[in-house]
C-alpha cells in the first residue's frame, strides 16, 4: 500500500515537473549546447559555421576586450547605483509610508514596466539630447555640453530601466521585518542610526543581494540602452552578440562570446548564492 501510495505521488511530482522540464530543456539547453558546438567551430567563407574543432575562437576574445571591460565595469556600477537609490525608496515604502498609500505607492514604481523599455529609452534620448538638457544649459551660458552617447548616459538609462527590480526584492525583505526589534533597540538606548546598521541592514542583507545579482546578471547581456544612450560609443557584449550574429555573421566567434558570457553570470550567481547563504545563517542582531 505504501509502496502503491510512494509510486501515486512520484507519478504525480513527474507529471507537474514534466513541462517545465520540457521547456527548460527545448528552449535553453538544446540552444546552450548548439552555441558550445558553435563554438569550437570556425567561420564558413560566406558566413555562418562551419563544422572543425578549435580553441581559435577564444584565443580571439581579447580583440573584444573594451565590450568585456564596459559590460564587466559598468554593468556592477549600473547595479551599485540602483542599490543606493533603491534603498531609501524601499525603506520608506516598508517602515515610514502610511499603511493605508503603502500599496499605492509600490504599484507606481511598477507602473514603468507598463510602458515598452524601449519607449522609455527614447524618451530618455530626447531629454539628454541637444534639444533636452544640453539646449537648456546653453540657455543659461554653459554650453558645449554632450550628455548623450557617454557612460554616463548609459548609467542613466541602466538606473531608470532596472530600478524597480532592485526596489522590490529589498522592499520584500524590510517589509517583513519585525518592529519590535527597532522597538527594542531604542529602549536600550540605540540611536536611530545604530538601529540601522545594527538591525535593519543585516535583515535586509537577504533583500539586497538578491536585487544585486538580479540587475547585474540582466546587466551583462543588456543591448538596447548601450545602443542607443551609448551611440555605439559605449559597446557591451550585447551588442557585440548582435554584430557578430547579424551584421559580420561569425557565428563561432559569437558563441565564444557567449559561453564565456554564461560563465561569467554562473560565477556572479554563484558569488551571490554564497554570500546570502553567509549572511543567512551567520546573521546576529546587534542591539547595544
């Protein structure tokens, strides 16, 4: 009867895990190991692959080196400065906002995602073009002012595109956080800035990482604002994926760049997973 019930229920976990695994398998790991073949390939004369095994491809990644640099060093910065805007947001949407506007407030900073990244973007274009901020500052006597088509621009663009997804995931986390420790902390006479790195930064640390490592890893494979806030001028591996696939349409050398793109974001992941599961089950609450 056991064995009968053990059977049910291995029956029934297959059928629910089946399509999922289906999926996964369809359209992410047949396609991952078809770009690992490619990869070991070389360049057919009129483009596209041609079947060989060799390590050439991947002696060739450092002439992509800027793309690996802007995507390795921006991409982190991208993240930290939606941490340090993300934050104050989230902590006044869980602790100080009125219970009763709470839920309002949180759906505005979902409310971005209604309109297309790539709308937003342009607008974003507009506004750090000459006829935007530059014309305005001209205006006043500072002139010769290029805002578009820099890093900095391009920062811009990666804050206002993935500051929701770094709002929520630490939102979530100061949401759940018990008042009675920030109550206690004050009775044993902690100030308000002890309170915070002594309570609610610890507790929130599961929050942040998980915010950090969701918009560094969407980061490394980001396209569209380098492209247009960057003006080619700003190149990540994103857009070196796109040249190599559509317009040179070298194949091989393009899944060389990006198997060693996946690495990279299964180290960042693992890196991640590491350090929350460190603060998880070391984390102590310091109230003096």
């Amino acid at each position: 009867m056991q064995a009968a019930m053990k059977t049910k229920r291995n029956l029934v976990t297959a059928a629910l895990v089946a399509p999922a695994a289906a999926w996964l398998t369809v359209f992410l790991v047949l396609p991952f190991i078809a770009m690992l073949v490619f990869a070991f390939g070389e360049r057919a004369p009129e483009g596209g692959y041609q079947a060989a095994f060799t390590f050439a491809q991947f002696a060739n990644l450092p002439t992509r080196a800027a793309a690996f640099w802007n995507t390795l060093v921006l991409a982190p910065a991208g993240a930290l400065l939606c941490l340090l805007v993300a934050y104050p947001v989230a902590y006044y949407l869980a602790v100080k906002a009125n219970p009763r506007y709470r839920l309002i407030l949180v759906s505005l900073v979902v409310v971005p995602f209604w309109t297309s990244l790539l709308v937003r973007t342009y607008a974003w274009m507009y506004i750090l073009g000459s006829r935007g901020i530059p014309n305005l500052l001209a205006m006043i006597g500072i002139e010769d002012v290029r805002m578009l088509n820099t890093p900095g621009a391009v920062l811009l663009g990666i804050v206002y595109g993935y500051l929701p997804l770094m709002i929520m995931p630490i939102y979530v986390s100061l949401e759940k956080l018990d008042r009675r420790l920030l109550e206690a902390s004050a009775d044993l006479g902690a100030k308000p800035v002890s309170t915070f790195f002594g309570v609610t930064l610890p507790l929130s640390l599961p929050g942040v990482m998980t915010g950090v490592a969701l918009v560094t890893i969407l980061l490394l494979g980001e396209y569209l604002i380098p492209q247009l806030l960057g003006g080619g001028k700003v190149f990540f591996i994103g857009n070196a994926l796109v040249d190599l696939f559509l317009q040179s349409r070298n194949w091989p050398f393009g899944s060389a760049i990006a198997v060693t793109l996946v690495a990279v974001v299964v180290v960042v992941l693992m890196v991640a997973m590491r350090i929350a599961w460190k603060v998880a089950g070391t984390r102590q609450v310091d109230l003096v």
